[in-house]
C-alpha cells in the first residue's frame, strides 16, 4: 500500500511540473528557442543575425525593440514579424549613438491552425555608429627596426 501512495504523490508532482519558489523551471535545450542572437552595429543602421530555432518547427520570428535594457517582449514593443525563412534584419529606423535593445521569440509551428511562442532570445544591445569618422593612426613604424634582433 505504501508504494502506491508513493506512486501516487509521485505521479501528482510530475503532472504538476516542477516548480521553485513558484516559478517553472524550463530545460532551455528542450523547449523550442534560438541558441544565439547578435548585432552589428553599422551607420544609422543594425543588422541582427541569428541561428536557427532549435526544438521545433519555425513559423515566424517575431523581433521586440526597446530602448529598456530589462524589458519584457510584449505586443507593444513587437518591431517586426519575419518569415520563416529570414536569417537577418536590418534596421536603419535608428540614429548613430542611439541604444536599442533587441529580443527574438520563434513562432512554433505546432499544427496546420496552431502556432505557439517559443522561449524569447537574451537582450542583445544595437548603438548604430559612424565608423568612417576613425582615424587610424600607426604607432609602429616598422621602419625603425633594423634586424629582429632589435626586438625585444
């Protein structure tokens, strides 16, 4: 009689799911995401890249921007929808020196009617920026070195 009562309560829990301090906890490998989100920075511009979505299959990407380093991806701060077959965006709606934070969440495909949201990407931060105003100056002037032995 014990072991079914153990059963029981283990059965209970399990369907539950597991839960610390009240939050779930997710299995980040398991549940359909994307691995790696990144920026680069460009005059009056950013393009973001990203990998594939793993765990699923991919309906549509929807890309969230916020000038807030915490935010959460909501309807309103939803950028832009992309297909399932895009691998970049860029956005040139920025100006240089301007921040912009960025999260993707992967659209799941889950039947013909049914799409489900899937675990949204790391804030990934974009500062669009003029690169043409560096100048390069060249300390090493290799000019003033005679041998290799020169070289300490």
């Amino acid at each position: 009689m014990k072991s079914r009562k153990f059963l029981f309560i283990l059965l209970v829990f399990l369907a539950q799911g597991c839960k610390d301090s009240g939050t779930d906890v997710h299995d980040d490998d398991h549940e359909f995401h994307i691995a790696s989100l990144f920026a680069i920075n460009g005059n009056n511009s950013v393009t973001l890249g990203w990998t594939e979505p793993e765990n699923g299959i991919l309906a549509e990407i929807e890309i969230h921007r916020s000038d807030d380093r915490d935010f959460t991806p909501s309807p309103s701060l939803l950028y832009a929808t992309l297909s399932a077959t895009a691998t970049e965006f860029v956005d040139t709606a920025v100006t240089n020196g301007t921040l912009h934070y960025y999260r993707l969440i992967p659209i799941e495909q889950v039947s013909i009617n049914l799409r489900s949201p899937g675990l949204p990407t790391n804030v990934v931060l974009g500062r669009p920026f003029d690169y043409s105003t560096i100048s390069v100056i060249n300390y090493w002037d290799i000019s003033r070195v005679s041998s290799t032995a020169d070289v300490q």
